[in-house]
C-alpha cells in the first residue's frame, strides 16, 4: 500500500492557548488530513471553543505553532494573517447571521468586503451557494422567520462565500433535532466530497461524531490536555481512558444507532 504523502491542511503543534495566566488547554498537537472530517471532541468546559479562537484567529496562543500549509499563521505579520484567513470559513455557533439582513445579504457580505466583483457577479454566487446548502427558495427570508437548521445552512453557505480551504464547525449540530442534525451532518459530508474542502468541527453530539468524523482529538477539562487521538468510532471501541469512556458511553448506544439508521431512511 503506497504511503500518503499529501501535505496536512492543517497542523498544530505544542499550542497552550488560555486567558491570562489561565492555561485552558496546553501542549495540543495534531494534523487534519486535507479532505478530512476532524473532530475536537470533549466535554464541556474543556476548552474545546478556546482552542477554535485559535484556530481562526481570533485568540493568540501563549505557545506553539498553527500552520496552514507550511505557514505559521501566528508567526506571520497582521495583514498576512488576514489574507491566510480568507483561506477558511467559519460556521459559528447558533450561525451568527445579522439579524437585520436577508439570507441573501448575509452571504452576500464577505464577498462585498473582500472581493471587488459588481453586484451582478455577487447575486449570482449568492444564490449559487444558497443551492448548495437546500436553500435555493429561502434568499430573502429574514433569520427571525428561519427554523435552527436552516440558519445553521445559510451560515454554511456564508461560509463557503469565498471557496475556502479549510472549513471551521462549531457545533453544526448542537440544538438541533435528530432529523435536522442529521440533515445537517449529511450537508457536511456533501460539501466535503463535493467540493473537496476539509472540515474541523467543534461537537459533543455523539450521533454526528459517530457518523461523519474521520479523525479527532479528545480534550480533558481536570488535565487541560489531549488524553486521546483517534476518530470518535476508534475511541468508543479501543479507548480505556476513564473520562473517554465516560463521555462516548454516556447514551445507549445502540439505542443512538438505531434511531440515527431509521433517521436516514427518512424522505
């Protein structure tokens, strides 16, 4: 079997990243494998959003490194850093759509602030990556009259606004019901193989972890650092690790599984 030597999307290096003289999380190591679903798993207050701030740059680590590419984004200057942000989207949490705008004008945004195509040029992508995301009919609703998963999807559609590389998830899924978060972790899946991007995701839903991760990592809260590294599958069947066990074990699993199939046969 011929070795893949395709260069990580993303790898992280020896990061501590906390507030103050707080350390939330030290010493975090790993690479996500260009096309991968990567998952930052673990309970709450364990750190896992921290580590997201630094991710995307929005908290400077006290140490190590974030590279994208072979660039060390926190190494390189101010406007560098900008430019390699443009690289990735972000779906915050709850989607984080400005209430004051359509669907439309919320995808529309950073292609008027970082692009210079007319306002033709932007409409028609605005509307292209509404369809990708189910919502070809949904350009002028307002996210008041928008159900939770299809504010999630106009925040994935923003996203994907100026073709990133790198997508960062924070909990796609997280208050959701079974049905839109599992429609919302196929959507995942879909864009990942379609248009090729890879995925990090922030998640403590066991049934879109279980589903669609292909690799992650496991952050402790008592040790602030990674007791475990694997895909969330690998961890439930081969990891002994007491709060890893704890935490993939908390639900009646094959109850989950269960549910989760009949789910996807759904219409």
């Amino acid at each position: 079997m011929t070795e893949d030597r395709t260069p990580p999307s993303l790898r992280v290096e020896a990061l501590t990243v906390g507030y103050g003289d707080h350390p939330v999380q030290r010493d975090v190591s790993f690479d996500v494998k260009a096309g991968s679903i990567f998952a930052i798993m673990g309970g709450s207050g364990c750190g896992k959003s921290t580590l997201l701030k630094a991710l995307i740059g929005l908290l400077r680590p006290s140490k190590g490194m974030v590279c994208f590419g072979t660039e060390n984004y926190w190494a390189a200057a101010e406007a560098r850093r900008a430019e390699i942000g443009r690289r990735f989207g972000v779906l915050f949490q709850g989607g984080a759509l400005w209430s004051a705008m359509t669907a439309a004008e919320n995808v529309a945004l950073p292609l008027q602030m970082f692009t210079k195509l007319d306002t033709k040029s932007i409409d028609a992508l605005v509307q292209m990556k509404l369809s990708l995301v189910g919502l070809d009919k949904g350009r002028s609703s307002m996210p008041s009259d928008l159900s939770g998963g299809m504010r999630k999807r106009v925040g994935l559609a923003r996203a994907l606004s100026l073709e990133p590389e790198i997508l960062f998830l924070d909990e796609p899924s997280a208050g959701l019901d079974p049905i839109s978060s599992k429609g919302v972790d196929d959507l995942i899946v879909e864009l990942r193989d379609g248009l090729g991007v890879t995925v990090l995701m922030v998640s403590h839903e066991l049934p879109s972890l279980l589903s669609i991760a292909d690799d992650g990592i496991f952050l402790d809260a008592d040790s602030h650092h990674p007791i475990a590294h694997g895909s969330a599958r690998q961890l439930l069947d081969h990891c002994d690790h007491p709060t890893v066990h704890a935490f993939m074990r908390r639900e009646d699993l094959a109850a989950t599984d269960r549910d989760y199939a009949s789910e996807k046969a759904l219409p």
